[in-house]
C-alpha cells in the first residue's frame, strides 16, 4: 500500500498487479471533468467483487512523477475488502487490456475501455439483447450472477486488425498510470519490480518497495529467472494483429506458465477439471490475499496436509516450478491462525478459482493466483515490453526467491514466542509516503528488514478470526515504497 496523490489529496491504494485500473473511494464526484459512469465487475465466480463510480481525470503523482489528464474512477459504491485493509482504492499495474468487454470477456466496462469507447464510438461492440445498460448494471444476489455470456465479434478480421492500431495507439493518452509512462518512453526499461514485506507471523523478509523504471539497486538482471507472459490470440479473447504484422499476440495479464507444482516436496497430478490442451499457468497478482487454484488441487493440499486445519507449527513448503526453477512459499506465508487465542491450529492461506476453459466465456485460461509469488517470498520483476509490437519485445515476468534456509526454524521460533499471548504476530503500518529506509540485504542484494515476532497487533487488540482474514490484503502489501527511477 502506498499514499498516491489524485489532484491535492493522498490517498493510501493497494497495488494490484491483477488489475489495470485506478480507483478511489469517494462520497461522490461533482467536477465537470467527471462524466462517464462506470460499472467494475471483476474477479471470478469464487471472489467476484465491484465496483459502482464516475470517471474523471486529473494530475496523478506517486514519489516524484506525475501525469496530467490521468483517468481514475471515483468510486461510490463496492463490495470489496480494500477499506477493511485501510486503504482507499487500487492501483492497477496490469495491461491495459486486462478483462476488457470488448475482447469477448464477460466482465463489465473498465475505465481504459469506457474512455476508449467514448472517444471512439465507431468501434464500440452493439451491447447484447439481454444486457442490461451500464445505468442499470448492480450486483444482486450471491457472486457471479452478474456474468453475462459473452458478447459475439461484429468485426471482420481486417477492421479488428485496424481497431488494434487504435486502441494501442490510445495506451500513452488513456492507459494506465505507468502504462502511460512505457508508451511515451519515459522510464529508463519499460518494467517495474515489487516486493513486499510480511507484517503477519513475523514482520521482516523484504523491504516492501516499488522500483519503476529498472531493478533495485544491488540486483542484477542475470540472477532473476525471466519467463513469457502468456499471449492470448484473437480467437481466445486478445487483441488481433494489426495489419502490419498480423501474427502479433497480446497478453491479457500478469499470467506465467507453471511447470509444476510441490507439496513438501511431493509433486502435485495435474488439475483433472481441465482440458489437458490447456498450459498450466498462473497470474501473479498483488491485489489478492490467498493462493488460488482449481478445487481439485486445492482438495489434494488439504488431503496431504491431513485436512483444513493442521498444527501451526509443522512447517510445510508449496513450491512452485517455473521456468525450470523452484520457488517455494516461505512456510509463514502459507499459514493464517485458524482461532483468535489459538496458536496451535492453523489453516492453509488457499482457496478455489474457476477452472479454465480454452476459448470460454472468461477468455482467460489461467488456473492460479500466485500473490505470493508477488511479494514476500520472492522479487517480482514485470516488464511490459512493447505495447503496439509485443514480439520485438516482448512481455515478461523476473522472479527472484527470497527464502531464506531457515524459514522453517523460523516458523517454529515465531509460534513459539506467540504462545503466551496466544496470537501470531501481526501489525498494520499507514501507507508509506517517501523512500524506504533500507539496511541490510541478503546475498543477492535484495533489501531486507529487522525481524520481530513477539508482539499480537499493532493495537493490542485481539485478533479474532475474522479480522486475521480481513487483514491479509494489507499485511501482505503493507509498507511498500516506491522508488524513483
């Protein structure tokens, strides 16, 4: 979470690398340059949530840079978990394209592709029979009832692939906060990295920092395992080439390819659920407070692990294979404190997706949430490569592991030392608003923090169940600072 600055007011958002938009809570936004109603709906089935405002514009600041005219929406009314963190709205680092009407996916309008489709109304898709205006759109019912099938290409193949053209050309005057950057050539790499520190169990790890424009200083580009971003082709819900190179494929999101996946050491089968014709792969995201996966593989974790609730301190390691390398959870990311005065039971930080269809109604065929692949146990390095040309640079993901060997012993020592006061560690931090103040780094050069795990809540209070649960979006991005390029 960091303090960004709409116009003349600070705002504490949450990064979120699983969402491309800018959003802030607001009592309502009267400005004339607030005109276009926006309806959010995002997430799947499983953790669908929205988001009911106006979009507006104007200058956006964070550590130093600013953007005239950036477009963010001012939110009204949502049923998200983001103000129980104590924060305010998101901070989108995703691409531009993430979850957009009109790529056939069956989420509702986000701010890149109202504004777009205000500006060009001539491209806009003619909205289905059964859908309801943007006015009228609100969440009823339990999560998911608000998906619609998807909505049927109108286009041939040359008019897609001369939309294309537009709509990249869009990204430097209508696209995200740091989109905006890489598309006027404003950073020295179009790239930003994260990490984040763990304010649960034990605070320490890594400094939570946001580096835009190349990697920390004392981190080398050779020691991260870089990997693809999957592509989505037109057919499967991604933009079409353009008419100058027609077999371009653009990415959707943050999504990599997983080789496989470990439990203590014992490899995980497949997921039965879906078509093997599908790659397994992941969405590392920053915005999500659990790892998530397809019911089956969850089933499998919780069998190995002898059920829901296990004892809190057996370590257990779920690793993951990417890029034929290993990065594994550290164990005190993988737990949350079952019972408030219990450190004896904890349960698994995980929970059921949707499972992917090629070519369905989601367009997306992504089979995990990787959050904390995106944060506490490992450096994240997102480069965007070429926005309009993504094959003469193309899109990828660096992951760096920050466990340390001992992570198992720490856990061990952390439960340990929570026993008299019968809760885990855990402590909420106010947004950051400057540089960080870095000490010490382990060996690879990433910056770390003092460790302390003897302390219940920043408060004193105690932790029910409830709150430890509330508080897991936070405490994972809690402390973030961004640095200057």
């Amino acid at each position: 979470m960091y303090s960004v600055t709409i116009g003349n007011t600070s705002i504490p958002l949450v990064l979120d690398t699983g969402s491309s938009d800018l959003w802030a809570i607001s009592d309502a936004c009267d400005s004339e340059s607030c005109t276009t109603d926006l309806s959010y709906f995002y997430g799947d089935s499983q953790s669908a949530t929205y988001a009911l405002g106006t979009i507006g514009q104007d200058t956006v600041s964070l550590a130093g840079l600013h953007l005239d005219g950036q477009y963010f929406a001012s939110i009204d009314e949502t049923n998200t978990s983001v103000l129980d963190t104590g924060a305010a709205g998101i901070f989108g680092l995703g691409f531009p394209g993430n979850r957009l009407v009109f790529f056939s996916l069956h989420f509702y309008s986000f701010i890149w592709s109202d504004v777009f489709f205000n500006k060009h109304p001539s491209l806009s898709q003619r909205r289905r029979s059964d859908e309801p205006p943007a006015s009228s759109r609100r969440r009823q019912g339990s999560f998911g009832t608000h998906f619609l099938p998807p909505r049927r290409q109108s286009y041939s193949n040359s008019s897609a692939a001369a939309r294309t053209s537009v709509i990249t050309d869009s990204y430097a005057s209508m696209g995200p906060f740091v989109t905006r950057l890489v598309a006027n050539a404003e950073l020295n790499a179009p790239m930003f990295t994260v990490t984040l520190q763990r304010n649960t169990i034990a605070r320490g790890g890594n400094v939570g920092q946001l580096s835009i424009g190349e990697l920390p200083a004392g981190v080398k580009n050779e020691t991260l395992t870089w990997v693809p971003i999957r592509s989505y082709s037109s057919e499967e819900g991604g933009l079409a080439g353009p008419t100058d190179s027609p077999n371009e494929k653009y990415p959707i999101n943050w999504e990599i390819f997983i080789d496989a996946v470990y439990l203590d050491g014992q490899k995980l089968n497949r997921s039965s659920l879906a078509s093997s014709d599908i790659a397994v792969s992941g969405l590392i995201d920053t915005g999500n407070s659990l790892i998530r996966g397809p019911s089956d593989i969850i089933d499998a974790i919780h069998t190995q692990l002898g059920g829901t609730e296990f004892s809190c301190s057996t370590p257990h390691i779920l690793a993951f294979q990417i890029g034929g390398k290993m990065f594994p959870i550290d164990p005190r990311d993988f737990i949350v404190q079952a019972f408030a005065d219990n450190v004896d039971i904890c349960a698994a930080n995980i929970a059921a997706t949707d499972t992917p269809v090629l070519g369905g109604s989601s367009g997306v065929c992504r089979s995990s949430r990787l959050n904390v692949l995106a944060g506490c146990s490992v450096l994240s390095a997102f480069h965007y490569g070429n926005l309009s040309y993504p094959s003469t640079d193309s899109p990828r993901i660096g992951l760096l592991s920050t466990v340390p060997d001992d992570a198992s012993d720490k856990l061990i020592e952390a439960v340990m030392a929570a026993s008299d006061s019968g809760n885990l560690y855990g402590t909420a931090e106010s947004a950051p608003t400057g540089l960080p103040v870095v000490g010490s780094t382990n060996s690879l050069g990433v910056p770390k923090v003092a460790e302390t795990q003897t302390s219940t809540s920043s408060n004193g209070d105690v932790v029910s169940f409830n709150q430890i649960q509330g508080w897991l979006a936070l405490l994972l991005v809690t402390g973030l600072v961004f640095l200057r390029p």
